[in-house]
C-alpha cells in the first residue's frame, strides 16, 4: 500500500522527556498527534512536565488543542488512525520489541512506523515484524530538544522501501525543519558515535591532572567553534547517566579494533555511583551552589580529589586572542599551533578525533558530507570532523596523530588514498548544501552573483530576475552602510530586477541599530547628526513597503530594534519558524523611530471603525513595544503583530531564502501593485493618552516600572496617542513619524537613557535605571 503524501495523524509512543517534546513539536506544524504511555495518567503527566521546560517545546501555548493523550492499556487502537507512529520508549531491545508486537497486530497497513532510539540496532528491534511492517519500518534519531536542534539520522534496514525512506526525509525537512543524514545501522548511528569519542577524551584528560574542567571546556567550546557549553556542561545537560549508558553500549557493540576506545572512564563510574550525574541530580562536573545572600555560585569539580570548589576563569593566552568574530578556522589554526595549554590539548586529541572519524566514516555514513552534517546539527560543531582536516591540513593532522601516537595503526583509507593523490584536503571549500534550493546564497555567491558589496551588506544576484540584499556586519547591525546597500538595492530592484529579497544565511536576522554610533554621536550632541540618521532609516524603511517590485523581508533567528522596523515594513515576509523578533528599543531608554511605532500603531487601528474598539487596539501596541515583548517563534510574532497572518513560515532555516524568492516570483506573477504612503492613520488624542499615562503611573506605582521607564513610557504614550491634537481625528503617517522621530531625539538626551546603551553595549545586558 502506497504511502500517504503526508502524515494527517502522528502518533507518539513514550511520553518522556523525548516522545513528550516530539508530540509537541509535530503539533507545532499543525498536525494532530495522540501521545501514549503505559497508562493515559502517565502520558499526560509526560506531556505536562514537557510544556515546563526552558526553552519551551511549543511554538505558541494553543497548539496543545491537537495533542490527545491516552494508554498503551485502553488506547492501542487509536493507531489504526495514525499515518506515522513514532516509538520513543525506554532504551532497551526487549522492550521496544514486546511494544512493537503490539503495534504490528493493530497497525493499519501502509503506516509508517519509526524508533527514536539513539544507537540501538534498527534491523534487531523489528525482528519478527510483518512483511508490511518491515517495509514501512526505519529509525529516525531525533537529537534532544527536537524543536532546537536540527539533526534527525534517518536509518533505513535492508528491507525499508524506498520510497518511505523519502517520503520520511522530505517531510522531515519542510515540514518539521530537520536536517536530515540517512545514516547506517552502526552503534550510535554517526553523531553520537563520534560525540562520545570526544568527550571520552576530554574525560580522560581531565581524570589525567593536566589540565581543569574549565580549561577544557574554554578550549572546546566557541573558540573552537563549538557551542559555549562545550563538552562538560553538554555532558552534564545531557546526563552522565545517558552518557554512560551510549558509550557502554558502543563498547558492547563495536568490532574488537575499536570498542577499546570506548570504555567508560572511572571518572564517569564513580560520578555515577554518587549519583552526580549532572543539572537533573544538581550536580556533575559542575555544580551550582546558592549563598546566604540568594546570589549562585558555579562550582567546578577537582577529579583528583572528588570535591567542588569555585570554577577559575582559564588564563591562557591563546584563547583570549581567539576572537569570537573571527572565522573559526582561523581559530582553530591559531589555537592548534599555539604553545600553552590549549595549543597542547588540541594537538593532544583533535588528531586521533580526526583520524578515528576517518576509519568509521565509510562504516556509518555515505559521505563525508552526512560526517560533518551530523556534527553541525546534532552538536552544533561550526566545523565537522573533515572540515577541521582540511582547516589543519590532512598532512599536518596525520604528522601530530603519529608523534602523539607512534605505535598507532595504519592509517584509514581514505586518507592514505588522499595522500596518495597528493592531495592535503578532503574538499576545495566548506560542506555543500544538500541541494541547490537550499541556501540560495551560498550558490549565487560560488556562481558569481555579487552585484554589488560593501562592509555591512551585498546586493547578490540569486537567480530567476530576483535580487537579495544580505546582511553580513557583527550580528547584523545595521549601521549606515546597511542603509546605503537596502537603498540601492531597491533602486537595482526597480531597475533591472522583477523583485527584491532581504535576507542573510547567517544564524540571525538583524541584532538592530548600530547602538556605539548613536552614543558616540549623542555624547557629542551632534544632534542634526542624529536626526539625520533617523530620518535617514525611516525614508528607507518607507521606501521598503511602496517599492515599485515586490520586497519580501526574509527574517530568522534574532531580529530585534531595528531589524523588526525593516521586517515590519517589506511588503512581504517569509519568516523562519524560529524567529525571535521584537521592537525592544524601550530597554535601551528610547522607542522605535524607524517606523516601527507608526507601522504598528496603523497595523493595529487599521480596521477599527468605533471608538470603543480604539483604546484596547492602541493599548496592545504600547505593552508590546513599551514592555520589549519579544516572540519566541514566528508564531508568536503573529500573535504580537509582528507578523501578518498571511506572512508565510518556514519550518527548515535553510530553506528560508528559496521559499521567500518563490513568494517574491509568486507576487510577480499575481501582479504586484505598489502601496503608497498612509494618508489618514486615526489616532486617540487626549483620550487615549490620559489612558495610557494612567497605566504607566499605576505600573510605576506597583514598581513595575522604573523612574526612567517612566519617562519612556510617556514619551511612546504620546506618539501613539497622535501628539498634540485636540480629540480622536485622522493624521497623516508622515506627522506620526515625525513625532516618533521627535521623541527618540529628545530621549537620546536623557541621561539615563546613554546609560542604558552604555550598559547594554557592555554587558548585553539591560538595565533599569
């Protein structure tokens, strides 16, 4: 029986921490799904403790309307109804087997059927299943939190059809955003197989005395292009508990020449016998501690003598010259060739890391490619294990690998055969894309697509008559070579172009306004300076929504400040699905003068034909833009007016790009008629602002509000409120910008508004003042 061209209905079975979050993250596409337990008691109490967790696993709170909960016990046959059925029970084989038996005898046939297991046999656990079974059977490892981390290995049997193995990939790709690598059926797939032989490394080095937890993880964390958790708080947010029980199993399973590399340290044995076994027992290689005075004090654990004591801050020179800004394989070739401590760990283990994943790859994997994938997107490593080859230098890594190890094994094949081409690098250039859809300006860019650049941004050529202005400053601020690119992208557009994309491949979107700019020049009260600058980044950002082409924002990740004022006003968005966009300019002391607060203001009013319907309307508004609030995904930008409803999401990061250039050709052909500037925007007038300053006394009052909060507050309450008219009438756009305009002015002179910057810009963190 064919398989269905889309899952209607998912069931989960096992509601822990896994299966729970899994549950929600396939409710956040808008798919129903029946989560099961042992009992229905259990799978609620399963999928409640999952709603708790920090980051949360929903997109928006409502979604929970599509998740039915019931028990293995009562509600079997609900399975009958599922397309897919996903079991995420406990780890063990007897177990999964017995629940599988069951399945098989009430599944409908066609359904596909999948294990969330980390590393146990895929072939073993549907031993004795149907025929039907069996061809509809296949695991897919999703990495913890679903949601966040994009890794899914996807791990067909000999008998799995083919065409379920792509039916699974495309949907885990567009519709759930996964990065998907088809994985063989090896002990712990390929991630977690060559995680774990990392950390093991990083274990016995620090049990050895040589170097500390801290240094360690100092050394194996940004600088090396690795989350900042690095391995022993990776190790601790994961469980040491889990830990050891993956590696245990990969020492149990792997072939003789390598299950020795995999025995569990003493360290992890003992850790585990005290029962630390990391942030879910309070304590492991790290632990937190709280003082008489309610402050936490991070303790970092002495292996040598099993006690805690205040984690050090590293001083080794090399790492505090590794810039966070800079490439990373500039890093990592400093860090490699450095003589301190972190030159002499990275010498000390990323050689027999490398040379090990280059024996298993051609076991575990199909490519090299599916080796780094899996470590970018199930670890977060910015540089997979032949990337960093071919960052050292394959001849450079194999000459440590030998002096480090000198009665090592032969080398792999693949690099002896490398070696033999007389070659020193695995490939000519990073990790390709899977295909040529996905990030759309990383093939315009190799093709030749540049049309234009500078420091802060570049107009690219992405192909089909679609230009694209990306950002590429420090976090994508946007200063005035930002401006100067948007502006002549969007006279190239009109010119040459049937339509503009704004958009970046990196991680976010926009962090804002260029903040040190502002405050050096408000220190310096150049203030025709400043005002230039405003109406400068309003005339653009208006220039965005009456544009002669259609201009689709293409926002992701942080898009906060400024970067909202520029996605608020394209005619079109396509928004990432994890989106964190807010106009949080109130906690730097000023409001959004980029448009931002006229842009919301006549969103919000826009269908508002009574007066009672007025106030609540521009209230809204104010609590979103005077509170900071700040959307935990795109959906939750659409509840907050960030969004429209008809703006579309994608659910894949990747994909971002591709699917906002189909919307932009998709205006083209539906014949796009510019809009012009808002004649008649209706605003409260004394009214709404008597209301609105009432609420921020009461707030202040109830010290919800600081002094200079206040100051702010009335400053936005009075922009919103239509300034100086006499009773509830209409104003024109341009009489509302300047009053946002006026009011960010007059803010930039306060003085605990350059505070606030000062402390931002320092700390990035805000402050009440």
């Amino acid at each position: 029986m064919a398989v269905t061209t889309f899952p209607r209905r998912v069931a989960i079975l096992g509601a822990g921490t896994m299966g729970a979050q899994l549950a929600g993250h396939f409710a956040n596409t808008g798919i129903p799904v029946v989560l099961l337990d042992q009992t229905a008691a259990l799978a609620r109490q399963g999928f409640e403790r999952a709603r708790q967790l920090k980051p949360p696993p929903l997109f928006v709170p409502d979604v929970v309307s599509l998740v039915g909960i019931g028990g293995f016990d009562t509600d079997l046959d609900q399975l009958t109804a599922a397309d897919w059925i996903v079991e995420a029970i406990v780890e063990r084989l007897d177990a999964k087997q017995e629940l599988l038996a069951r399945v098989d005898a009430v599944r409908r046939a066609g359904s596909i059927i999948t294990s969330n297991t980390s590393g146990l046999s895929i072939t073993a656990l549907a031993s004795g299943r149907s025929e039907d079974f069996q061809r509809h059977w296949l695991g897919t490892h999703f990495f913890n939190p679903p949601r966040y981390l994009r890794l899914v290995e996807v791990i067909p049997t000999a008998k799995t059809d083919a065409n379920v193995v792509e039916h699974v990939r495309g949907f885990l790709d567009r519709r759930l955003g996964k990065g998907v690598v088809i994985a063989k059926d090896t002990p712990s797939f390929i991630a977690n197989h060559i995680g774990v032989f990392a950390m093991m490394q990083a274990v016995e080095a620090a049990a050895s005395g040589r170097y500390t937890i801290e240094e360690i993880d100092a050394i194996t964390g940004v600088p090396l292009g690795r989350p900042k958790s690095a391995t022993f708080r990776t190790m601790d947010i994961a469980g040491l508990d889990i830990i050891g029980h993956v590696t245990r199993d990969l020492h149990e399973r792997l072939p003789e020449d390598s299950r020795h590399r995999f025995r569990v340290p003493a360290l992890i044995d003992e850790l585990i016998a005290r029962g630390w076994i990391g942030e879910k027992s309070g304590q492991g290689f790290y632990k937190r501690e709280r003082g008489e005075d309610g402050t936490t004090a991070i303790l970092a654990l002495d292996p040598g003598t099993m006690t805690y004591r205040p984690s050090l801050r590293p001083g080794v020179p090399s790492l505090s010259a590794a810039r966070s800004g800079q490439d990373p394989r500039d890093r990592v070739r400093a860090l490699f060739a450095a003589r301190d401590e972190a030159g002499a760990y990275l010498r000390e283990t990323l050689p027999p890391l490398l040379v090990y994943a280059a024996r298993v790859a051609p076991d575990i994997a199909y490519s090299i490619d599916d080796v780094d994938r899996a470590m970018q997107w199930g670890f977060g490593w910015e540089l997979g294990p032949f990337e960093l080859f071919d960052t050292l230098g394959v001849q450079a890594v194999v000459d440590a690998w030998r002096s480090g190890t000198p009665d090592a094994a032969p080398l792999p094949p693949l690099i002896e055969d490398l070696i033999a081409r007389g070659r020193d690098r695995f490939r000519d250039g990073p990790v390709p894309p899977v295909s040529a859809d996905l990030q759309v300006l990383w093939t315009a860019r190799r093709s030749g697509g540049v049309v234009r650049s500078n420091g802060a941004a570049s107009l690219v050529d992405i192909g089909d008559d679609v230009l694209c202005v990306e950002f590429h400053s420090k976090m994508n601020v946007i200063g005035g070579d930002t401006l100067a690119m948007l502006e002549a992208g969007i006279e190239e557009a009109e010119r040459r172009f049937a339509a503009l994309v704004i958009g970046n491949d990196a991680q976010h979107f926009s962090a804002g306004a260029d903040l040190m700019l502002l405050l050096l020049e408000a220190r310096e009260q150049n203030w025709e300076d400043v005002d230039s600058m405003v109406r400068r980044f309003q005339r653009t950002t208006a220039r965005l929504r009456v544009a002669a082409v259609p201009v689709v924002v293409a926002p992701a990740g942080v898009t906060l400040g400024g970067g909202c004022e520029i996605a608020l006003h394209a005619r079109y968005a396509q928004a990432a699905a994890e989106t964190y966009m807010g106009l949080v300019e109130t906690g730097v002391g000023l409001i959004p003068a980029g448009g931002g607060s006229t842009e919301m203001l006549a969103r919000a009013v826009e269908h508002v034909s009574r007066s009672a319907e007025l106030l609540p309307a521009v209230r809204t508004v104010f609590e979103t833009i005077g509170f900071g609030k700040t959307s935990g995904s795109a959906r939750e930008a659409v509840a907050l007016g960030l969004l429209r409803e008809g703006d579309g999401i994608t659910m894949n990061r990747e994909r971002l790009l591709s699917d906002a250039k189909r919307r932009a050709l998709s205006a083209v052909r539906e014949g796009h008629s510019p809009r012009q500037k808002r004649s008649a925007v209706r605003v409260g007038g004394p009214d709404v602002l008597a209301a609105l300053n009432l609420g921020v006394h009461l707030a202040h009052r109830a010290g919800r509000l600081s002094d200079h909060d206040v100051v702010v507050g009335r400053k936005l309450a009075w922009v919103l409120a239509g300034g100086d008219v006499p009773h509830e009438t209409m104003v024109a756009e341009d009489y509302l910008l300047d009053l946002e305009r006026e009011a960010f002015l007059s803010l930039c002179g306060e003085a605990k508004t350059l505070e606030r910057i000062q402390h931002t810009l320092t700390t990035g963190k805000p402050l009440r003042n």
